[in-house]
C-alpha cells in the first residue's frame, strides 16, 4: 500500500536514528565494495557472473508476511547471482518515510529502496534516484504488458510528474474498490453490490441506510465505512488539476457534489461514522467485527480478510462510473550507488515477473504485469474474494492519486488539510474549495517553478 504522508524526525529522534541507522548502513550504496572489474552489460537480464563479489544494500517495508516473502526472493536472486549479496533492511512501515528522509539527508542510502508514489516526486527531483530507462530496455521487462498508470508515476521529465525518465518500476499496483460483508446483507435482506457495474451515488445511500443499526439512539452497526474522497471524486467525473497541472480545479460542480455528499453521509445520514466513533475502532477493525457493512480499501486487505469468519465479496468503487485511485510503492535505485548494474538486477527481479508472481501468490497485491493478472496466479479460484476480477478492472481505470502529480505536493497538503471542516459539517464543500482555490493555485507555482518556465 501506499504511504501518503512523510514524516519528518526532529531533535533527539533525528539523532538517535542516525547513530543506529548510519551503523546498520554502513556498507550501504556499494561504498565498502571493491568491485574493480568492468560491470556486466547495463540491464543484460542474464546470469553472467563477475568474479568479484558485491554487496548491495535494499530497504523496504511491510508486515511479517511480506517480509518473509522478500526474504526468501532475496535468498533465490542471491543463487542466481552468486556475485552479488543483498543485505535487506527492513524498516517498520510506520517510520519508513521518515527514516528514509534521515538517511537519504545523509548522502550514503541503500542501493535498491521502496519509494512510495507520494514521495515519488520529492526524491526525483531533489536528484535522490537514477533514471533506468536503458537498464529496462536492454532487459527481460516488457513495459508493454505493464499497467501504465502504474509505470506513469514513476516517470518524471524535470518539470512533472507521469512522463519523461523512468526512474523505477513499480512493486505493485494497488486499485481500491468496495469491499461488503455478505453475510450481513443476507440477514438484511439487501441485494448484493453488482460486480460489473458501480452503484452510483444514489444507490449508495439507499443501500447504506438499509444496512444501518441503531438502537437506543445510538448506532451499532454503519453500513459504510469512510469514503475515500480522491478517488470518490474521480469516479464522479471530478478532477482535481487542469490538464498541464498548473491549475487547481477542484472548486468544479463535479468534484463539490462528490465531496459534499461523501461528507453528508457521515454528518446529515449518520451512515458513515464519525472519526469520532473511528477512534476505538478504525474502518478495518469495525468490518472484521461486523460493525460495519462496506468498507472502502485495496488488495493488500485479502490475507488478512481470509482469516475473517464471515462471507464477503468484493465491488466496484460505489461512483458514478469504474474510476478511482490506485496506490502504488516503486523499486527504485539511489542515484549516487556504486552497483547500479547489480542493483539494476535486483530491482528487475523483483519488479519483473518471478518477484511479481510471489507477492501476488501471496494474495496482498495485483502483479504489475496485465498478463498474469489475468491467470490464476492472482485470481486464486476457490479463494475469496469470489469476483477477484474487479481489481483488474479497477487497475485498468482507476488513475494514480493526486499526491504524485507534482514534485511538489504542498498544494495537495494544503487541500486535504483544507477539507477538514467540511468533514466537520462545519462548511460545505462549495465554500471551502472555492475559498482555497487562489490558496492553492500559489501553492502549486510557488512549489514547482520548473512547471511554469
């Protein structure tokens, strides 16, 4: 999944990470390698082997599962490519950004690292990853059978975002759709979301108010969870920049309607909770326990769903039409490492279809390749959920969120941050968008100059 936010570390905690960190990093970015020998071809995709051994360092995240997948890819790349030794930092994922930020500031990262979409265009333009635009093209990987959306967000031409260089290739790619518990709409009696088509708006509500419990004045069970409103306002025909992305057009009647009635049904039709009534529980707890009928989230949720002894299925994002965000975590290479062909290696093995068959056996994630998203390798038959294929419909639609649009996501900070009284039911949307308009139109030149030369 993706990580949005980054979070700086100041004062004593900026300290202590560097001391423990720069001990563990010592041989990161390939300096303690002696590797004096010419490297293989750029990107060669083959099994040649230098005599001389090297030591490249990957940094990534994610839960016990995923880092016991990683581990044992690792091991399998390391006996292919017997030369070359990966030493895997794992950083909770919690702190990853954060700790990335202390050791990127300090000039000596990991060779290969996990770069979250919304970080994406930060790191690139601070000159923080390599372009790879010749490594993949004299490799085994095949952009074309690639879900372009996902590849998109990780391209930067100097300026913006989603076009221009390569500078990574994505780990996963990650649609959000509906999730409902069918058992609680059996009991309900309420018609199963369709698997084909979105529910709309309309159908939404109804739907939600019919899967609501209250008693005593007080709700026992929500029929939705907290509405995703990025991707609630694309699916709605909403946008959020103008074409060139040097204007703010979020103040749209599209975009206002979707977001205003995504906040109404928390605060005018008591469907949706409350971030007050989310603090004992968050959305995903409320659904395992069956407090909470639909719930809006990614792939990454199966394995863990699996578990749950109740029936559930998955649908189309309830908008307008198929649309939506995906989140996406690329495999990039540290623009100052002194293996970029063994790190190159090892970013195509796991960007590449063996990395990409495993975590997606696992259940948490959509291969990167369309090919195998369409074989049972991802849709898993006789394993929830029953329609897998709408992720792939999701992925095909569904575009990359507005944090990766420009290097600078100051403007989409100030946005989110904005909304937080609509959210309240303090002011409607068409008050606070169109308020912060000119906010944000400065915000979005001030922080990315190149785009306006």
């Amino acid at each position: 999944m993706n990580l949005r936010k980054s979070k700086l570390f100041s004062g004593l905690l900026v300290t202590v990470s560097l001391v423990l960190l720069m001990g563990l990093l010592a041989a990161c970015g390939g300096n303690n390698n002696k590797n004096e020998q010419e490297p293989a071809a750029a990107g060669s995709g083959n099994n040649e082997q230098s005599n001389e051994r090297v030591t490249i360092q990957f940094a990534g995240w994610g839960d016990p599962s995923e880092k016991e997948v990683f581990t044992k890819l690792i091991e399998a790349f390391q006996s292919k490519n017997p030369h070359i030794k990966v030493d895997y930092l794992h950083i909770p994922s919690g702190d990853y950004v954060g700790k990335m930020n202390t050791i990127l500031a300090g000039g000596n990262a990991p060779d290969v690292f996990y770069v979250p979409d919304g970080d994406f265009g930060r790191w690139v333009s601070q000159g923080l990853l390599l372009p790879i635009d010749e490594y993949v093209k004299n490799s085994n990987i095949d952009l074309d059978d690639m879900w372009e959306s996902g590849l998109a967000r990780y391209r930067y031409d100097g300026a913006s975002n989603g076009q221009g260089n390569l500078y990574g290739l994505p780990k996963d790619i990650g649609p959000t759709v509906l999730y409902y518990n069918k058992d609680l709409f059996a009991k309900m009696s309420v018609p199963f979301p369709d698997a084909d088509s979105p529910m709309g708006m309309e159908k939404l509500l109804e739907t939600a108010k019919k899967l609501t419990v209250v008693e005593n004045g007080k709700t026992v069970q929500y029929g939705m969870g907290p509405i995703w409103w990025e991707g609630f306002a694309y699916g709605n025909g909403g946008k959020f920049l103008s074409d060139d992305k040097r204007e703010f057009i979020g103040n749209s009647r599209e975009t206002i309607d979707a977001l205003q009635f995504a906040a109404d049904l928390t605060n005018v039709h008591g469907v949706v909770p409350s971030s007050a009534a989310l603090k004992d529980l968050n959305d995903g707890e409320m659904f395992k326990t069956g407090k909470l009928a639909m719930m809006i989230t990614g792939r990454w949720m199966v394995p863990e769903f699996r578990k749950l002894s109740f029936d559930w299925d998955v649908a189309p994002l309830p908008t307008k039409e198929w649309g939506g965000t995906s989140g996406s975590v690329g495999l990039s290479i540290y623009s100052k490492s002194k293996n970029v062909e063994a790190a190159y290696k090892l970013v195509e093995y796991l960007g590449g279809p063996e990395g990409q068959k495993e975590q997606s056996l696992m259940g948490f994630s959509i291969p990167s390749f369309m090919s195998m998203a369409n074989t049972d390798v991802f849709l898993q038959p006789g394993q929830k959920p029953e329609h897998a294929e709408v992720f792939i419909k999701a992925a095909e639609v569904q575009v990359a969120g507005p944090w990766t649009n420009l290097p600078n996501a100051k403007w989409y900070d100030m946005l989110a941050q904005g909304l937080a009284p609509m959210w309240e039911g303090k002011k409607t949307a068409d008050q606070l968008l169109n308020d912060l308009k000119p906010k944000i139109d400065a915000a979005i030149k001030e922080g990315n100059p190149a785009l306006f030369k």
